[in-house]
C-alpha cells in the first residue's frame, strides 16, 4: 500500500503532494490542519516518499525506515517539553545542512513547529531563506498563523480537514479489526481525530477517562460538587502524566549514567562523574517540563471532550439535525437541553453558550501557566451556574 494510504479522508492533500513529487518541488512545506487530522502523518508519508526510489511504495526498506523514524536522512523532531529552544534549532540547522547520505534528499520533519520560541524561529528563518541545495523542510503546526509571517510565506501551505466520522471508522475496521459500530461511535466522540478514536476504541483505561469527565456536567449542579468535579479533572490530568512520563524517566536517566560510566573504575572516572551531575540536572530540567506539557495535553483534552458535550446540548436545544459527537451519552444529552431532572441548571440555549465560553477561557488560561485548579474550579463553577 501506497504511504499516502494512511491518509484517512485526505484525498485533495493526497493529490497536492502527488503533484510535487511529479515535478513540483519546492525546499519548505508547512502542514497545518486541527488536533487529529492527520498533519504529522501526511508530513512523514510526504518524507517517506521523497525518500523512497518508487515515491512512496510504502513496502521498501526506505519507507519501513521513515515510518520508524529511523532513517539516515530524515531529520525527526518532535519537541517533548513546552518549547524548543534556539540552542536545539542552531544545531538542528547545522545537521540539515548536511548531504544525504543515499539519496536525493534530506529531510527534516518538525512536529509541533510552533513550539519555536522567538529566537528559535528566529534561526529557523535564517535555514529556510538560505537552505541548502539538497534539504527539504517539513513544518507541522495547528495553524498557518502560529508561525510568524517570515517563516509561513516562504513554505508552500498544506491544510489538511477534520475527516469524517464514516472514514474514521472504516479505517478502524479495516487496519485494526474494531467491530463497525464501535468503531463509529469512537470515530464520532473523537470527532475525526483518528489517533484518539483508535484508542477510545481499543483502549479500555482511554474510554474509562472520558467517561469519567463526560459525568462532570450532570454532577456539577452546586458549588460542592463543581469544586469537587475539578479536582478530579486535574487529578486525572496529573495521573496520567505521571504515567506517561514514568515509563520514559528512568530509562533516560539510566542511559545517561551508562553513557558515562557510572560503576566504572580507572583513570577519569572520577571527572566524568562530575561531568554526570550537570547533565542529570539539565535531564530532570527537561523530564519536568514534559511532564507539565503532558499534563496541560491531557486536561486540555478533557477540555475539549466538555466542550463537544455541551456543543451536543446545544444542538438539541436548537433542533440541528447534525451528527451528535457524544450519542452516546443521549440521556444526559436531553436532561441537560430541557433539564426537567436538572432544575438547578438553565436549560436555555443561552445558558448553554455560557458554558462553552467558560470552557474556552479555561483553556486559554492553561496557556498563560494560570494554577490548573484554580482555572479548572472557576469553569466548573460557571458551567453550574450557567
């Protein structure tokens, strides 16, 4: 199967960089499109088909070693904590200068590009005015304007959409063998966002936490409850950085005390232990700022899971006759748009609006380093209040 396969509900996207490959390169490339739609997948399949001699046969040892991230001229960067700084660009720049090895290209995938801080992107445009003869650059972000304008006017713009539910679902039926009608109902809470419907699909712990969130707005009916709703949210939050970033902890730290010598003996040892405390600390400064940005994902996530609820409500308060991303949770659905069960909380489409807003603001609080709880606890105090 073609690289391009993995594209779920992409065709227009598929048929752009078709196009290029047949003769109408060009050095910087920027990927944009929502949470989920698939800008980083679209990025690696483009990589992969630079790389392999027939354009992306998706079978060859070139496209094995792209899709593993392993290959000797592709240059992958996914930054781990909550920005990358202009010391790691300098010297990713320096490496992308560098020839391919084998074949025509080098490549550079950068996920997550607008994690660049001001002088990171910075040095950054310098690479991109200036590239090399034989590098290519792939730049992934959410959006077109998360860049700065000197940077995005010279990459040619690939904006990919949200899929549709029924090709999320086919693809989790026909890739990972999910029975059709849950594959739809996971295709539809994740709203297009293929990874996340895999694991609400396959995952057991993944369908337990939404959940588990999904309950916030049918208990959040006073002031007790909201506050302890939030806490929950946040506790869920930290557990599952805790989870994520322990299983990568310590074998990071184990490495870097092999890779100089720690138990050893003989001349030297003792300076290269020295040399061991500075790099451990700056491995724990890192360690901690993937944890923060692990645990900002995930209570953005469930963010994100409270609004399409309420977005849900809103459109049965207003008759819409669209696909409901949470028809799962119907009941819930109509007690809280007519509320006879929930007299505390307004039913009106208004009250509703309210809601999302407050969600919204919560969001973009997490984003200035505001206390999590204390943002999480004044939503929910809202989303009762209506």
């Amino acid at each position: 199967m073609s690289v391009f396969g993995e594209l779920t509900g992409q065709e227009r996207v598929v048929a752009q960089l078709t196009d290029a490959l047949a003769g109408g390169m060009t050095h910087a490339w920027l990927f944009t499109g929502p949470p989920g739609s698939g800008r980083s997948v679209a990025a690696r399949a483009f990589a992969a088909a630079l790389l392999c001699p027939q354009g992306g046969c998706g079978e060859c040892p070139n496209c094995r070693q792209v899709r593993a991230g392993t290959h000797a001229d592709l240059l992958l960067v996914r930054p781990e904590g909550l920005s990358y700084g202009v010391r790691q660009t300098r010297d990713l720049v320096l490496r992308a200068a560098g020839a391919p090895s084998g074949g025509r290209w080098r490549v550079v995938l950068f996920e997550d590009a607008d994690r660049c801080t001001e002088q990171a992107a910075n040095a950054l445009l310098k690479a991109i005015e200036e590239p090399a003869p034989r590098t290519v650059w792939l730049l992934c972000t959410p959006s077109a304007e998360d860049l700065v304008t000197t940077i995005r006017s010279r990459c040619r713009l690939i904006t990919l959409r949200v899929p549709p539910s029924a090709a999320v679902a086919a693809a989790l039926t026909e890739r990972d063998g999910v029975d059709p009608a849950r594959a739809l109902a996971a295709a539809r809470a994740a709203q297009g966002h293929i990874g996340r419907a895999r694991r609400l699909a396959t995952d057991p712990d993944a369908a337990a936490r939404r959940a588990a969130v999904l309950t916030v707005p049918v208990q959040a009916t006073s002031l007790g409850p909201a506050l302890a709703a939030a806490a929950a949210l946040v506790k869920t939050a930290e557990d599952e950085a805790k989870s994520v970033t322990g299983q990568l902890d310590e074998p990071e730290r184990e490495a870097l005390r092999q890779a100089f010598g720690e138990g050893s003996t003989g001349k030297g040892v003792a300076k290269a232990m020295r040399g061991m405390a500075g790099a451990l600390k700056d491995l724990e400064d890192r360690q901690k700022s993937r944890a923060t940005r692990v645990k900002r994902d995930t209570l953005d996530g469930a963010l994100l899971e409270l609004a399409a609820f309420y977005r849900d409500v809103l459109m049965l308060q207003l008759g819409a006759d669209v696909e409901l991303a949470n028809a799962d949770h119907a009941d819930d659905l109509r007690r809280l748009a007519f509320s006879p069960a929930l007299p505390a909380l307004p039913a009106a489409p208004e009250a509703t609006l309210r809601r999302i807003q407050a969600i919204m603001r919560c969001r973009e609080r997490l984003t200035l380093n505001v206390a999590p709880l204390l943002a999480v606890e004044e939503m929910t105090i809202a989303l009762f209040q209506g």
